[in-house]
C-alpha cells in the first residue's frame, strides 16, 4: 500500500550529481546548441540562463520539497499533500512510463555509435545512408536496446545509494571532464574562431518571440521537470539538505553542460560546412549523422568521436537509470515487492513496449499515428501534452489552492531560501503562464503550424 520510500543519498553531492545525471541528457546534446545557433547565440544563452534562475529554479525546488516532505513517489506524493490532487499523482507516473521505453531506444543507437567508434570503424559511421540502414534494420537495434536496459537495470537493482549515488560519482565527473577536454581540443582547431564567435555573439535580432518559447520548452525538458523524477530523488534527499542550494547546483551543472555542449557542437559544424549556419540541424541526425561526418574531417577525428560518444551514453544512462528509479519507487510505492522482481519486470515491460518504437523505424515504418513515427508519437504525447500539463496543475495545487508556504517551510526547515518572494511570484503568476504558453506552442509546433 502507500508506503513511504526507503532507502536514500547520503550526501548532497551525490543527490546533487544524480539530479545533474537526470537533467544532463540527449536534450542538452542534441537540441540546446542547435537552439542556441539559431535564435541568437549569446542572446540566447543569457535568455536561458535567466529562465533557469528563475523559472526552471520555481519547478524544480517543488518537485523536490513535494518529494523530501512527503517521502512519497510521484503516484502519491500530491495526494499526500490534497487528497483531490489524487489524478495528478496518476498522471505525473505515466510520464515516465511513456518516455522510459522510448528513451532506452534512442540509448541504444548511441550504444551503437560507441562500439562502432572504439572499435574504429568510425569511417562508416560518417558514410550517407548507415544511419537510416542501421534504424531500420530489424534485429540490431533491438539487441542494443535490450543491452542498455540490461545497463540501466543493474545499476537501479543496486538501490539509491550503492547502484544510482555510486553510479553518478563516477558517470558525471568522467562526463564533465569529456565535455571540458573536447571543448578544448576543439579551440584547437584552426578556422574554429569563426564558429565560436558565431555562438558567443549576441545577436539580438534573433531575439523573437519564438526564441523565447524555443528557451522555456527547451529548459522545462532539460531539467527532467513533470516527469516525476525530481519528486522521486526528493524523496531520498535527507532532511538535514539544504534544498535551495542543491537546486541551484544542478541548474549550474545542466546548463553547463549544455553551454560547453554547444561550444563543441556548433563551431566544430560551422568549420566543417564552411560556415553554412543550415549544416545545423537538431535531433537524432544532428548527432547521428552530421556530427560524425564532421569528426570524419577533423584531426584524430576518431578518437574525439569515440570519446564523444561515450560522453552521450554517459549522459543518455544517467537519465535512464533516473526514470526507472521513478518507475521502481511509484511500484515499491504501492505493492510490497522485492526491488529484484520489479526491476526485472520493468526492464521486461519497457522491453516489449519499446519494440514498436524501434521497429517504426523499419518494418513498421507504414504506422503513422498523427503522421508521426511511433516514437515521435509518444514523445509527443509525454513532452507536448502530459509534461506541460502535470507542470501546470502542480503549480496550481502550490500556488493557488495549497499557497506556496507548503513549500517554504519545507525548504527553511533545512536551510535559508533566499528566493522565497521570487519563488511565491513564480509559482503563482509567472510560471502557470509560462506552462501554458509552451503546452500550445509545442502542440502548435509537433503540427507544423510553427516552427521552433
Ligand atoms: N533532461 C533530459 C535531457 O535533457 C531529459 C530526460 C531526462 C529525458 C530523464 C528522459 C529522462 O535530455
């Protein structure tokens, strides 16, 4: 029945890193540099940096004071809070239900990339059609897919502290010193100025509307909000934490990671093309089949392909293992079952229901729900429409009818909150018009009414 989690970090930092593993992700790889490019660099970056202080800040300290008062799982934190907010527990679950199949699937195509470049046979990687050969091809992928569940699984099977704290003490430092050493070599480069200046240089008449949509989508994603997962790690933050303090470490960490990210990306593709601003794309060709065209023409452009990919599975498995652990504690949450046996028929589940999302790819390619392939259908259904609207009603349950000193006291019950008038403004006024504008604008957007 409705139990409390047990089992939790036992120190900040590796709450904190944990966190940072969930938010660092194929977002802040694949779509924060091609944003940025596009709607203004430095302008952009400080438009981000603002909505990440300030909105994604509000988001993120909820989840994790709902999670660490409560010491619930996403399914009944909120009703442990109002009893009428019930549904909203339901659906924040069903997030990560929906995305954890999908997500293992694009894990295993950089599963892929990886061996192909450690194995050095990166020169094929960068060939025109191995890519969209590969993705429909019908037995490999499935093999990689099952591979990174299986690598996610045991990770979660270790439990909070010794599988997912352990795991994000090694995982992220390594990532961070990747990101930082292949950021630098890329400086190294001659003809890289150009490209760096290109995503440094504010350019303010980038700066529309759309920017701003693009920024706050981008950010809500990034930070892995209303997929239940902050709610989750909150419950396991020890009571002692300061809560404000670990937010605004994880918002320095995703952010970095997405700047320097970009710092590697964009110019590295701008010295490749010649400085064509259109050889930037987003998504899974970006990273899958430009990038490694331009490691084709790079110095010791393997081994920085190799290395980078191993920086994307690192990023892509810390964000796995944080939404099983969701799954796990929302199950623990309501049956009383052994970890194992619900670690093992999760990662079946996922299994199964991640095979239409990679088979949409090939055999099943004539399956277009709404026109769009099986994965970017459920992608759609729990970015565009769940996420947005979890976000919003949390906010309403907060600021509107519970008022946000619920969360106040819990996060002066352990520390300063320096941000309190901040937060009441957000949580209240700022953030519900925010979730809005990007509920309609990323439906607008998945139909092609506008483009982000
Ligand atoms: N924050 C992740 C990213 O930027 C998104 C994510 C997290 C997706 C956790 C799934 C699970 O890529």
């Amino acid at each position: 029945m409705d139990k409390k989690t047990s089992g939790g970090f036992s120190s900040r930092i590796g709450f904190v890193l944990a966190a940072a593993g969930s938010a660092v992700g194929l977002g802040n790889i694949w779509r924060f540099p091609y944003l940025a490019a596009k709607y203004g660099g430095g302008s952009f970056l400080f438009l981000y940096l603002i909505l990440t202080v300030t909105f994604g800040f509000t988001l993120m300290l909820t989840e994790i004071a709902i999670g660490r008062k409560t010491g619930k799982s996403a399914l009944y934190a909120f009703s442990a809070l109002d009893s009428r907010f019930k549904f909203l527990g339901v659906l924040a679950s069903i997030v990560p239900m929906i995305i954890f199949p999908y997500y293992c699937v694009i894990g295993g195509w950089v599963v892929k990339y990886m061996v192909t470049y450690v194995t050095g046979q990166g020169v094929n990687a960068s060939q025109g059609t191995f890519f969209t050969d590969y993705i429909s091809s019908a037995g490999e992928p499935l093999l990689w897919l099952c591979l990174f569940i299986i690598a996610t699984m045991f990770i979660i099977l270790g439990g909070v502290e010794k599988g997912i704290e352990k795991a994000s003490k090694i995982l992220m430092p390594v990532l961070i010193l990747i990101t930082i050493g292949i950021a630098v070599y890329v400086f190294t480069i001659p003809g890289i100025s150009d490209g760096i200046l290109y995503y440094l240089k504010p350019d303010f008449q980038k700066m529309s509307m759309q920017a701003v949509l693009a920024a706050m989508g981008q950010l809500f994603y990034s930070m892995s909000l209303a997929m239940g997962i902050m709610i989750t790690y909150g419950s396991y933050l020890n009571k002692k934490e300061d809560v404000e303090a670990a937010v605004h470490h994880i918002e320095l960490f995703d952010t970095g990671i997405a700047f320097l990210a970009g710092l590697i990306i964009v110019p590295s593709v701008f010295a490749f093309s010649g400085g064509d601003e259109k050889a930037l794309s987003e998504g899974p060709s970006l990273m899958f089949v430009t990038l490694p065209k331009v490691f084709e023409h790079m110095p010791l452009g393997h081994v920085v392909g190799a290395v980078f990919f191993t920086l994307v599975l690192f990023a892509a498995l810390t964000s796995s293992i944080s939404l099983m652990e969701t799954i796990v504690s929302i199950i623990q949450n309501k049956f009383s079952v052994s970890r194992r046996k619900i670690c093992i028929s999760i990662s079946a589940g996922a299994f199964v229901i991640a095979v239409p999302s990679s088979l949409g790819f090939g055999i099943w390619s004539g399956i277009q729900p709404l026109n769009m392939s099986i994965l970017d259908f459920f992608d759609f259904i729990s970015n565009n429409l769940l996420m947005p609207v979890v976000a919003l009603i949390t906010c309403i349950m907060v600021g509107i009818v519970l008022k946000p000193s619920v969360i106040a006291d819990e996060v002066k019950s352990s520390g300063r909150f320096k941000s309190e008038k901040l937060y009441n403004i957000f949580i209240k006024y700022i953030a519900p018009v925010i979730l809005v504008a990007i509920l309609i604008s990323s439906i607008l957007n998945a139909f092609g009414v506008i483009h982000l």
